[in-house]
C-alpha cells in the first residue's frame, strides 16, 4: 500500500493499515488520528503536521522523517525506530515510545511530557528546550553528544548518562529528580 492508497482508505473510514510503505513519500498535514499501522515504512517520508493522536505505530520505520510539528500526544510508538527523524515542536504529550530508538533525532522544543521512554535510545538525540515534564525514563539511553548550548545538559566527554544507574535521594520521585539533576531539561 502506499500514500495515495491509504488516504483514499482513510477518507473511506478504514483505520487500519497492513505493510503501508509511504518511505519517502508527502503526508504533511494530514490527519490519520486513531489508525493502525502494521510493519508501516515512513522512513525518509515528510510528515510535518501531521495529525497521528492515538496511532498505533508498534516497530515503525520512522528513521530520517521529517514530522516537525507533528501531533503524536498518546500515540503507541513501542520499538518504532525514529532515529535521525526530526520532531522539531512536535507534540508527544502521553505518547508510549517503550524501547522506542530515538538516536540522533532532533526533539528541539518537542513536548514529551507524560510520555513513557523506557529503555528509548535518545543517545545523541537533540534535546534543545524540550518539555520531559513527569516522563518515565526507566532504563532510558540519555548519551548526549550533540546536545544544543541551551539544553543545560552537562557534557561528560561522550561518558553516557543512564537512569538506572543514578540513585535519587530518598523520598523523591526518580524521573523528575533524575530530569532535574542529570538532564536539567525542565
């Protein structure tokens, strides 16, 4: 299926999508709110604006999209690979990107608040003004390399930083004091 196709599905009332390959492809601005997209390839696709709220994008290849501004808030995106994507202003409020790989992606004043990033790869990950406000980063991969001057993350010469390994002083929320102490994002 491709990009054509499944708008035409979309308009339809269809909201789920089996092997969709849209790599490479326009969506931008469009509104696929609620659907479900099995084995989905959008890598390289431009997505900005698009309105994806409470997808379903389990193992998405998302590697190098453009989705600036995106609407992703409680979208299911477990083990999608956003690697290289960029999610400049996009919003991801709720969203579940459980081992989600968001290496080397640009975040730069994306809204993770509420979003669960367990064991997500954000190594090297552009993380300038981003919102991580309650975000759970159990296991998370917070290497930073390339880290924007207003970020306030602490450089440690490639040394990475890992949530697991950090112990918060007793009767404090791990996340929030982990964000706070260690990637001074809020």
């Amino acid at each position: 299926m491709n990009a054509e196709t499944l708008l035409k599905q979309y308009a339809a009332g269809d909201r789920e999508f089996l092997e969709l390959n849209a790599a490479g492809q326009s969506l931008s601005g469009v509104t696929l709110s609620g659907s479900k997209f099995l084995r989905a390839n959008f890598s390289h696709a431009i997505l900005n604006g698009t309105g994806l709220q409470q997808s379903q994008l389990h193992g998405a290849r998302l590697e190098g999209a453009k989705l600036n501004k995106a609407q992703l808030q409680q979208a299911q995106l477990q083990q999608a690979n956003l690697s290289r994507a960029d999610l400049t202003f996009s919003n991801l409020v709720g969203a579940n990107l459980v081992g989600a790989n968001l290496s080397t992606a640009v975040l730069q004043r994306a809204d993770l608040s509420s979003a669960n990033l367990t064991r997500a790869n954000l190594a090297g990950a552009d993380l300038t003004e981003a919102k991580l406000v309650h975000c759970q980063l159990t296991r998370a991969n917070l290497s930073m390399r390339n880290c924007g001057d207003r970020s306030g993350l602490r450089r440690t010469a490639n040394r990475p930083i890992s949530i697991a390994a950090i112990s918060p002083p007793p009767n404090w929320w791990a996340p929030t004091w982990a964000v706070r102490n260690c990637a001074r994002l809020i």
